[in-house]
C-alpha cells in the first residue's frame, strides 16, 4: 500500500473527546489542520511541505494523534 492510500484510508474520528488528556503539540496541530483540510491524495511529502516541517516530524506526529484518537482509520 502507498503511502497516500494509508494516509487516506485515516479519517478524523468525530466521537473524540478532547476534554481530559493533555494539549497537543505544535507539530501534532499543524498535522491535524493539514488532515481537515486534504482529505484526498496525502502524501507525507505533501504534509511536510506544507506544514514546514520534516517527513519524520510529521509520522511521529502523526502517530500521536492516533495514539490519542484523534485520527482513526475508516
């Protein structure tokens, strides 16, 4: 599987709840910012560019917002 169809098949997860945890980082914002509005044809390329930072910054991101639910896959 490329990486945009993984990055794809992620959607933000509505049934979240943002009202106990801890605040996300810059990194981890920037991130979900960039998922609400791409919601085809991710790339982490993409991602990188367009949220200034590195590819790894933005899988390590990434990973947090899934650890928290923040993102889910479909």
């Amino acid at each position: 599987m490329s990486n945009s169809n993984w990055l794809d098949s992620l959607i933000l997860n509505p049934d979240s709840d943002r009202s106990v945890g801890r605040n996300l980082s810059r990194e981890e914002l920037f991130v979900l910012a960039w998922f609400m509005f791409n919601q085809k044809d991710r790339t982490f390329e993409n991602m990188a560019r367009e949220c200034k930072l590195s590819e790894e910054q933005c899988q390590g991101a990434l990973q947090e917002l899934i650890r928290a639910e923040i993102i889910r896959f479909r």
